[in-house]
C-alpha cells in the first residue's frame, strides 16, 4: 500500500502566499522600484541610496561622451604618391558633421602641408577652413583623429618644397563616404576606399 502524502490545510498555505506576497511587495516598494527604476514612493531608496543605481549614476560605473555612433560602417584607404621638386597635390575625404577618421602619414623627405576642410553649404564660393598648416620646414610625418566640424570635404594640400623627390604614405581609416585626389590642373580622380577586412 502507497502511502498518500499528507497536504497542509487550505488555511496554512493561504497563510504562507499571504506572507509570501507581503514580503515581495516589501521588497518591491523598497529595493527594487527605487533601484531599477527610480521610482521612490515610500523614500526608501534615497535612504539606502539604491535610487538611479540603473542609470549609473554611482562611482562613473557609466561614463557619456566617450563613443560616437555612426550612420555604418567604417572605411580604409591608403595612397602612396611620389613628388618632384615643387609639384603639389590635394586628398580630401568627405564626411558628415561628427563623423572621424584616424589618419597617417609619413615621407621620405618634409613635406609642407596644409590641412583644412570645405563645408558643403559654403557661405560664399571659395569659402574653406583651415586647421593646421606649415609652409615653412614641412614635416616628415603626421598622425592623429579628426572630428569633422561640419558635414563636407576635409583633407590635405601636400607640397614637395625640397630640391629632391619625395616619396609619401597616407592611410585614413574613419567614417567618410568618397575620396579624391586632386592634382595641379587634372581633373579631380576619385580615390579607391573600402570596407575594412
């Protein structure tokens, strides 16, 4: 003979889901609402400082203004371009406003440089900015990151001031959507980008 478990009364399980409920509405009102969700009716969560403990607000656990998303993906391109003594050409990447590329580039020889940028909706015609240049001594090598301040073209006007020829590398990783090099009188040659790999 199998022996048939014994239930406890209708009565004492009532009790124990009662008690039950009563502890998770505790639990709710005081921990859970104010932590999660911020919302503090009883005052509880400020007095065990468990408010906006979600939204990072304690000890920099979530910083902002540290990433940027962008519209897609990110492309590469990268040039190698010889110069004669004098000659001169330009390189510009068209990008959105906060878009950013990542940039390199390294010569054999100075090169004198000025790098600056076009919006698309320029004020007046031959409107352009300029962000860093040196016609003087040149330099033989440039890294860094560039935010684009408005949406249009940015880029480099490179020259060869030296009496000898110079050889030069330029890789460009970031968020643009079409290159170009210009050279003296051609017309403009679209540069060749890519998704990265």
């Amino acid at each position: 003979m199998i022996a048939q478990p014994v239930l406890p009364p209708a009565a004492k399980v009532f009790k124990a889901t009662m008690i039950a409920l009563g502890v998770a509405l505790v639990l709710l009102f005081t921990a859970i609402l104010p932590a999660e969700y911020g919302i503090d009716p009883l005052r509880t969560g400020k007095l065990l400082r468990l408010t906006g403990i979600s939204q990072g607000g304690g000890n920099g656990v979530v910083r902002t203004g540290i990433y940027t998303l962008q519209p897609g993906t990110y492309k590469v391109s990268s040039e190698d371009i010889g110069l004669h003594p004098g000659e001169g050409f330009e390189i510009k990447y068209h990008m959105v406003k906060g878009a950013t590329i990542v940039f390199a580039w390294k010569a054999d020889g100075p090169m004198q440089f000025e790098f600056h940028g076009e919006p698309d909706q320029k004020p007046k015609p031959d409107y352009f900015e300029s962000y860093l240049q040196d016609y003087r001594a040149g330099r033989k090598e440039f890294y860094g990151s560039f935010i684009a301040p408005s949406t249009g073209v940015h880029g480099w006007f490179w020259k060869n001031g030296t009496n000898q020829d110079v050889r030069m590398h330029l890789s460009v990783s970031g968020f643009f959507d079409a290159a170009k090099m210009f050279d003296a009188g051609a017309p403009p040659e679209d540069l060749i980008i890519e998704d990265p790999k």
